[in-house]
C-alpha cells in the first residue's frame, strides 16, 4: 500500500478557541493590503512568491502514476467533501445545489475524515452549496487540522470577516472564493442576490490580511460573461484584471460554466495576456488550457481516467471519482457502505474503462484533470513529465 510524506509544515503555535475550533497561528508576516487597486498599479503589485499547489504541481503527476502501477487501494491524496447543498446564493450556472443528498451526521464527518487521514489523505477540499452555511464547519475544520490534512474551501465570500478568520486560524489553508462581478448589479444579477458585493469585497480584503490565508478568486465564465466583458472596448474586462492584480489575493483564475461550451475571444486572450504578471501562474496556467479547448475532450483516441486513484469527491452516502461527475449528476462510484470489495471493485472497473466513450466525460471533464491524466500518461510510457 503505498504512502506519501506530507509536505513540510509551517512553524505554528496552537491553543483552543471559546469554540473549540484549533486555532493555528504561523510566523508568515502579515501581508499589508496595496493602497491603489487602479490599473496603473498592475506592474507595482506586490508577488506573493507562493507555488501554484498540489493539484498543479509535478508531484501530483507522479503521485498518479505511482498509484496507476501499483497495487489498487481505496487511498486517496485528495478528497472532496460536499458538505452542504444549502447556499444563500442562488447563481444561474450552479449545479451544485440541485444535488440532492441527506444532512451529514457530525459523527459522520467525522468517521470519513478518520478514515483518510489514516489512508494517507494529506488535503481535503470542503465545497457545497457553501460551505459556511453548515453550522459545525469550524470544528470540523479543526478535527481536520489536528489529524495533519492540508485543507481548502470554495466559498462564495459572504460569510462575515471574523468567520473567515477563524477558518483560518484554524487550519484552514487555501480560500477560492467567486468572484463573478465589480459591478453591484451584475453582481446581483448573476448570483441571485441584491447587495452583497460589498461583503464579498470585505471578506476577501480580511483573508489577503490575514498571515495563513492562501487567497484565490474564481471568476466564472458563460459565453454572455465574456460577451459582457468585452462590451465597450474591454473596458470591463480591463477594470476587473485591474482590481484582481492589485487587490493582494494570491493568485485568480478563469472557471468556464460546466453547462455551457466556452470558446475565448483572441481579444480576451490578448487582453488577459497582457496586464496579466506572469507571477499570477495559476491564471496563466488555466488561461493556457482554456485556449487550447478548456473542458471536455474529443472522441479520437481512447482515454483513462488516472485521477480517481489520487482524488475522490464524497457527498453524505457515496463516493465519485470526481466532484465534476457528482455535480452533472452521474452515477456514484460507490456506496459508503458498501463492502470494501465491492468498493475496490467498481473504483478498477471505472479507472479501466475507456472514458471517451462516456458523454458525460467527453463534455465536461475539468480541464487540469484531463491534463493530469495526459501527464500520468506521459509518465508511464516512460516520457517526461
């Protein structure tokens, strides 16, 4: 059964919050907020030097590839947990919370956590719904940190600054949070709500302060978004570069809706390519990707799916092999109760089977899962990754 190290932990302090919440403090210094979020400051913003993450490194690559030869275990590196499908937004493009499941127990939270730390699980994505809707989020984000997992958090940013805070403080390592819209009625518009910007701007502003935050912002896109963007000249398309690069967030990136096919502009590309710092390498990165045909891929060569061995989305009562299928609704992996033979089982049919005759991964598989299959390919053909 194979294990891997985590990376090096950061220096940290620990005591316990009135919550019970494991509060965690690192000696990283505080990043200060730049004063001029204009476009003129593009060049002057500050680096914040910090590698693009596990799911893009090469380390991941050659994780797969050694679980792909080896003998087939339940283990993951990475999980998934689906935490809520309640959400105080009601974005157009979301399938998230038209999938139906039953409430989590804390007991049974708690049980899976567990579980992958024992299997050697180093990182858990919490995503929903929202994921700050769910009363015990903290504590669970505590539970997770004491048993030595690296944790992040889709989050639509309305939760109040001190919560995000506290998440932090906590363990809670990595924020992606959306990001669609600077302009209040768009805003409104896109996500269902009225007046909200301004919590979401504030919230994002309280985790670039705060020392153990890892800030990305997520901007999905729809054919009619970039229509609008590039609307007047660009001018919208430059204002909210212009805000991202400034704003002191860590890194940003471009997120096609799952339900629409996304084909970019070569006006978006260049605009986007040029007041875009290369220190940005995640938007680079996926901007890259996008050009080259963003999600989905083509029916000419038959393609398996690595990924499931390394990575795995659980929602209340099952497993997917990832959080792509169990959002456009495909059937589960397995059944958490399922007998573990019956579990191995179906994970070897599914990383065995040619994907490319499945439509649903034809659509709409995320375009750095399809690369990483691609490069856990490379590997074990014995190429370069």
């Amino acid at each position: 059964m194979l294990r891997y190290a985590p990376h090096a932990p950061r220096t940290v302090t620990t005591r316990h919050n009135a919550i019970g919440a494991l509060r965690v403090r690192t000696s990283t210094p505080t990043r200060a907020r730049p004063p001029d979020r204009s476009l003129t400051s593009i060049a002057d913003a500050p680096s914040s030097g910090r590698p693009l993450g596990y799911l893009l490194g090469e380390e991941r690559a050659r994780s797969i590839a050694r679980r792909a030869s080896g003998p087939l275990t339940l283990d993951v590196t990475r999980a998934v947990v689906f935490l809520t499908q309640h959400c105080n937004m009601a974005c157009a493009y979301c399938l998230s919370t038209a999938h139906a499941m039953p409430r989590w127990s804390t007991g049974a939270l708690r049980d899976l956590l567990a579980r992958l730390a024992a299997g050697g699980a180093r990182h858990v994505q919490w995503t929903g719904g929202e994921a700050t809707c769910h009363r015990e989020f903290g504590e669970l984000v505590g539970t997770a940190a004491r048993l030595g997992m690296a944790q992040s958090v889709s989050t639509n940013g309305t939760a109040p600054p001190r919560v995000y805070r506290q998440l932090a403080d906590a363990g809670l390592g990595r924020f992606f949070v959306s990001l669609d819209s600077l302009q209040p009625r768009r805003f409104d518009t896109l996500t269902g709500t009225h007046g909200k910007l301004g919590r979401v701007l504030t919230a994002i502003d309280a985790l670039v302060r705060h020392p153990a935050a890892h800030v990305t912002v997520n901007v999905v896109l729809t054919p009619a978004r970039v229509a609008s963007l590039l609307a007047r000249d660009g001018r919208p398309l430059r204002a909210l570069l212009g805000w991202l690069v400034a704003s002191g967030i860590d890194d940003f990136k471009l997120l096609p809706a799952s339900t629409s096919p996304l084909a970019l502009p070569a006006e978006f590309v260049a605009t986007c390519s040029s007041l875009v710092p290369a220190r940005f390498g995640m938007f680079h990165h996926r901007l890259a990707t996008l050009r080259e045909g963003g999600h989905g891929f083509g029916p000419e060569r038959p393609r398996l799916c690595h990924f499931a061995l390394d990575d795995r989305a659980f929602d209340s009562q099952a497993a997917w092999p990832c959080v792509i299928r169990l959002r456009e609704g495909a059937a589960p992996l397995y059944r958490l109760d399922d007998p573990e033979p019956v579990q191995r089982a179906q994970l070897a049919e599914f990383v065995s089977s040619d994907r490319s005759c499945d439509p649903l991964c034809r659509r709409h598989c995320f375009d750095l899962y399809r690369e990483l299959n691609e490069r856990t390919d490379a590997l074990l053909r014995g190429e370069p990754c």
